[in-house]
C-alpha cells in the first residue's frame, strides 16, 4: 500500500503537466511513495515527472541527481524542490537490471554503477551517516529489550553482534555522495548507457553502507559470498570495513522489524550469517 494520498499526487501532476508545457502518454506508475507520469516535453523530449512527499528519505533527490549530473544515473530535467516534483529522462521501466536472469552478470553491472556514483562527494544539506548511525544506537536498548523472551535469544545476539561490528567503523562515517537504495530494480535500461540509476535517497557516507540492497534483492541466488567479493573488489574497498558497514545495514532493517513488531527478516539474517562466518 502507497504511504503517500495517490489521488493527492494525481493532482499535484494535472497541475505541473500545465506549469512545465507537458502532454501526458500513459498510464500513471504507482510506486511505494511515489507516483511516476510518462510524458512528452513541448520539444518532443519523452520524459517522466515523478510525484512524491518530502521526507527525510526524498529530501535532496534533486540536488543528488544534479551532483552526479547524468554519469551512470538518470539526468534531471526539472525540479520543484518544495513538492519534491522531478522531471526526469525516461528510461524503460519494463527492462530493470532484475531481469537480467545471471545475478553475478546484474551484481557486476551494479558495481560499476556503484562505484561510478560514490566516487563524488557528497554536497553540504544532504543527511548524514554518522546521525544515522547515532539513531540506531539510541533506538538499539530499547529493542533488545523488547527481545527479552527466551524464544528471542537468536535474534537478540545478532542485532548485538551486528551492533558490536558496527561500532568497530562508525567513528568513520564518511563522506561521499550514496544512493542508500541501489537494488536491481533500481537501474532501468537507457539509451544513452546501457542502464542508469534511478530512486536515490541521498546519504552523505561511507560507500560500504552501500552493499546490503545488492545481496537483499535475489538473496538466494548464487553465492552470497561470491556477490560480496565481486562487489567489494569493483568498489576497491576493505572488506572487513564492507562488512561491519552491510551488518550495519542489517541492524538498521532489524531495528525497523522489531519496532513494527515483525520478526527479523530471514534473507537479511541468512546475510548478516554470511558477514559473522556462521
């Protein structure tokens, strides 16, 4: 279910279709948080206006995908930064990187992206790893707490290992330019390159915090292991820090899990198993 009024965003297009001269040609494409319009610019220019709320996981898209200015990520058109409205290039949305059917081929071809995009730093307004991670451990007591039944035991001895790893790098934060989100439905096919990012939720950070969407999405595919070694060396980076970095990534989704009152999740516990050697 959308976490955003689909018929409010509905609205709020009607309105910039007129502002920004576009025509609309297709059906509306409903995402989480978000509500995407394919439409032709007065130029004949085929683009795609995006809709969404600012929150703190939107919040500086634009000013992300302006930094990068197209380099292996979707290019911006336009902006309306007080509704969070973008005009983007057009991709095709009905050939994402998760239809490739070899997942070392798609973790190979992220990589690349990965690599391409946290190479450039972060500009100042962007939200920060190190609060972040300042959260997680504020949040982390009373979580365990909550995990106080014996039958909990397992569960609270991960999320005070993934803890105890990540600990060893936060005193490191980082600061280059993520994308906090980069899963293989997140990079379309284009014209221009053969695939672009999409969908960042900027992060100024350490690019091992980076890893974790690549092994959650097709978890069970192949080698877990394997993908991580393939990712760490194309990124060029430590794997002890790649791994204290995606187990903490693992206690940010678990903390998420137990707050909402879900059990932790068993692909991202089958991984945090991988980064502990168990």
């Amino acid at each position: 279910m959308a976490r955003v009024g689909y018929g409010r965003l509905l609205e709020r297009g009607e309105r910039f279709l007129g502002r920004w001269g576009l025509r609309q040609e297709g059906a509306p494409m409903r995402g989480q948080v978000s509500v995407v319009l394919p439409v032709v610019c007065r130029d004949g220019t085929r683009a795609a206006l995006k809709l969404q709320d600012v929150d703190e996981e939107t919040a500086g898209e634009g000013l992300a995908l302006r930094t990068w200015g197209g380099d292996g990520v979707v290019r911006l058109l336009a902006e309306d930064a007080e509704t969070g409205t973008l005009l983007l290039e057009r991709l095709d949305e009905d050939r994402p990187l998760s239809g490739v059917p070899d997942v070392m081929k798609a973790t190979g071809v992220l990589a690349g992206l990965l690599a391409r995009i946290t190479a450039v730093p972060a500009p100042a307004g962007l939200r920060r790893l190190d609060g972040v991670v300042a959260g997680m451990f504020e949040r982390l007591p009373a979580v365990l707490a909550a995990l106080a039944s014996p039958g909990a035991d397992g569960d609270r001895r991960l999320l005070a290992d993934c803890a105890a790893a990540l600990r060893e790098v936060a005193d490191e934060p980082g600061d280059r330019l993520l994308h906090w989100d980069l899963h293989f439905d997140n990079i379309l096919a284009g014209e221009r390159e053969p695939w672009l990012v999409i969908d960042p939720k900027p992060l100024a950070g350490d690019p091992c915090f980076e890893l974790l969407p690549a092994l959650w999405n097709r978890t069970w595919e192949g080698s877990l292991e394997r993908r991580f070694d393939l990712l760490t060396e194309v990124l060029g980076v430590d794997r002890d820090r790649a791994r204290a970095w995606t187990l903490g990534r693992v206690l940010q989704n678990s903390l998420w899990c137990v707050e909402e009152g879900e059990g932790l999740d068993a692909a991202q516990v089958a991984i945090a198993g991988v980064m502990l050697g168990r």
